[in-house]
C-alpha cells in the first residue's frame, strides 16, 4: 500500500515536472494539496498566471491557498493587496 502512494506520488510530480514547474515547487504544492495532484496543478497554473502579472509570489500563495484555488477570488485579493 504505502508503495502505491509512492509511485502515485512520483508519477504526479514527473507529470507536473514535465508542464514546466520546477521541482521546489511541484514537491511544496503536492504537499500542500495533501499530494492531490489535481489541486497541485491548479495551484502551480495560477501561480505561474499571477507571477506573470507582477504579483509577488509569496502573496500569490497565500492568497491561492486562503481562497482554495478559486482564480477570481485569488486575483480581486491580490489587486487589493
């Protein structure tokens, strides 16, 4: 069982790895998500979205996880920030 996890694991950070994110991050974001790559994806895509708009990253973060990942929400708190 505990083999399992760790092969899911690493088959999704290779998946994420591949999409371009670097490793520091993909690791943190699975982590965070409770290793759901599904919300580690999402995360990884909007933060990568609001650091290119200039946004500082450790915001981007809190933000991201106080607002559960919801784009909008995330972007109208960054904008007010």
């Amino acid at each position: 069982c505990h083999l399992l996890q760790i092969l899911s694991y690493l088959g999704a950070c290779d998946r994420l790895l591949k999409q371009g994110y670097e490793e520091g991050q993909v690791e943190e974001a699975m982590e965070m998500f409770q290793y759901s790559e599904k919300k580690a994806a999402e995360f990884l895509h909007l933060l990568s979205q609001f650091n290119d708009m200039g946004f500082q990253q450790n915001e981007i973060k809190e933000v991201l996880l106080l607002c559960g990942n919801q784009r909008e929400k995330a972007l109208e708190e960054l904008v007010m920030k």
